[in-house]
C-alpha cells in the first residue's frame, strides 16, 4: 500500500492541500483562498475542512504524516507562526497544536516556511533533482529564499536562515517592508516593479503601460509590465533591466557566499525570465568570484505552484526514514 502525506501550502491570496505519495505523485489537491479578512481561527477552520476533504479519500492507515509550508517565520520546534506579514492576525499562532488538537492528533508533522518547502520541492521532484547545494529564490509579492547545502536545507539558530530577499543590494535604496532600506526584495520582487510602475506611469500617459491598464495606474500588475515590455514599450523593459541587475548583483553576493551548484528562480515574477534574465546574467559574471560563478547554473524553477506542497510532502518522508 502506497504511503500518503497530506501537505499543506498556505499563504496570505491562496492555500493549497493535497495528498501526495512517496513517487511525488500528487493524487488528490484542494486550492481555496485564503479568507485573511476574516481573522486567523476562520482561516484554521477553512484549512481543515480542505484537510478533511483531502483525508477522506484514502484509508486512514494510508496516511503517515502531515507537512506545512506557512508564508513567515516559524519556530520550527514547537511548530509556532512567529511573524507572517501576510498573514495578518498569525503571529504566535500555534499552527501546530491546532493541528495536533484536530482529527489529525496522532499524525507526525512538520512545519517551516513556505520558501524552505519550495526549495525542497524543486530538489525533489524538479529544477534540483540530483544537486546536493542550491539555493533557490521565490520571485513574488515578496522575494522567499531557501538554501540546501550538502543536501540538507539551513534553518540557522533561530530557524530564519533563508531569507535571502532582505540581503542589502543598494543602501541608499528604497525602505522595504522589514523596515531597512535598499533589500533585494525592495528592488526586485513584484511589489518593487509594480511600484516601479507606477512612479514610471505618472510622467508616461503616452506609454504602452498607460494603455495596458487603461489609465488606471493603481491596477497595474507586474503581469501588465511584463506584457509592455514583450510589446517593445521602452518604460516597462526599463523596469525589468532595473530589477533584473539587482536581482544579479543579489545573486553574486550569495554565489559568493554559497558557493552552491545552482541557483533555482521561481515565483510568479519569473515568468518574465526571457526580459530580465540576460541582465541578471550580466550583472552576475560581472560581480561573482569567477570560479563560483562559472559553476553555479541560474535555472528557472520547474514545480511552478506545486513546489511547496512537494517539499512540504518531502519533508515528512524524511522525518519517517
């Protein structure tokens, strides 16, 4: 009989759950929104009638664990959200106890943060199959971070290594949301492009942006600015080339420190690859230590939404070994 792990992927637009087997076939998979507005013990409840969903579809003895990536800090030993900008109202929530209080007690789990997990998700079953040191960096609203190094994924001591978007790129950079200034995620994150944008838009009502978002500047999207600049329009290629070389000149820095075998891109802001990637590119041969930089390969992501609850799963059929 197969083993089954329900994984969890839970962040602040959407959460996913899912049943997957030791294959990393995904058999079974629930994605619902994610009902923030109304406050952390509705979201808990919407969870777990998705879990419920998922566990009734097999035989219980069928099911050896429970994974969950959250989008913020975890105190991964007593399974606890520290701090998640995302999800407001979840800070020292006790995910974990929640769970262990629910129908599935008994259960093994693991917690950690959702860029871990997606980082496990692509040495498992995509981009990093078979490369023993990699980091890989989650293009989105924000910028996630995970690092594997000799195959084991990093946590530090207070279980927050990895948060790569808040390495300093530009001191005298814009004020990111951590509250220091000129961070990666500051610069090259769909936030940093969407607020790029919208600066651009109010001296360009002329530009192919402007007429993407129909003059409603505040709706842009960095899904918007990527289909400009695939259209030639000079603003948004800006945009891009911008985030693109402080995306390189992080990358360099962490190349440096790492010396990893591959850097894995995903997130939904790297769907603009073919724009940005030939300037991160650039920046990296540039500012990387030669030796470091000619061994590590900056590959796109290959599990696309399904890496964390993969490394989710992943992460439970290592703890059973």
């Amino acid at each position: 009989m197969k083993k089954i792990v329900l994984a969890i992927d839970l962040g602040g637009t959407n959460f996913r759950v899912a049943a997957i087997n030791e294959q990393g076939i995904i058999e079974k998979r629930v994605k619902k929104p994610t009902p923030v507005q109304e406050g952390c013990n509705s979201v808990f409840t919407c969870l777990l009638s998705a879990l419920g969903e998922v566990y009734q579809c097999f035989p219980k003895k069928q099911i050896y664990g429970i994974g969950v990536g959250v989008a913020g800090v975890i105190d991964i030993e007593k399974g606890i959200i520290t701090q998640s900008p995302n999800l407001v109202g979840f800070d020292g929530y006790p995910i974990k106890e929640k769970l262990d209080a629910s129908f599935l007690e008994s259960l093994p789990k693991v917690i950690d943060n959702d860029a871990n997990m997606a980082a496990l998700g692509e040495k498992w079953k995509g981009a990093g199959i078979g490369v023993n040191n990699l980091l890989c960096l989650t293009l989105g609203t924000g910028i996630g971070g995970g690092i594997i190094i000799q195959g084991q994924l990093i946590h530090g001591a207070d279980g927050m290594a990895g948060e790569l978007g808040h390495i300093i790129v530009d001191p005298s950079g814009p004020k990111c949301n951590c509250g220091n200034q000129g961070c990666l995620e500051a610069l090259a994150s769909g936030s940093a492009i969407k607020r790029e944008a919208i600066k651009a838009l109010l001296h360009h009502p002329e530009s192919e942006l402007y007429k993407r978002c129909q003059g409603k500047i505040e709706n842009i999207t960095p899904e918007i600015v990527y289909h400009a600049a695939r259209a030639g329009d000079p603003i948004a290629q800006k945009i891009y080339y911008e985030m693109g070389r402080y995306l390189g000149i992080g990358i360099s820095s962490l190349i440096n420190i790492f010396n990893p075998e591959m850097v894995i891109i995903g997130g939904g802001v790297s769907k603009a690859w073919e724009i940005f990637f030939p300037t991160t590119q650039k920046e990296v041969r540039l500012r990387a230590l030669k030796l470091p930089a000619l061994r590590a390969r900056i590959v796109p992501a290959t599990c696309a939404d399904d890496a964390g609850i993969l490394g989710a799963a992943y992460s439970v059929f290592k703890l059973l070994e």
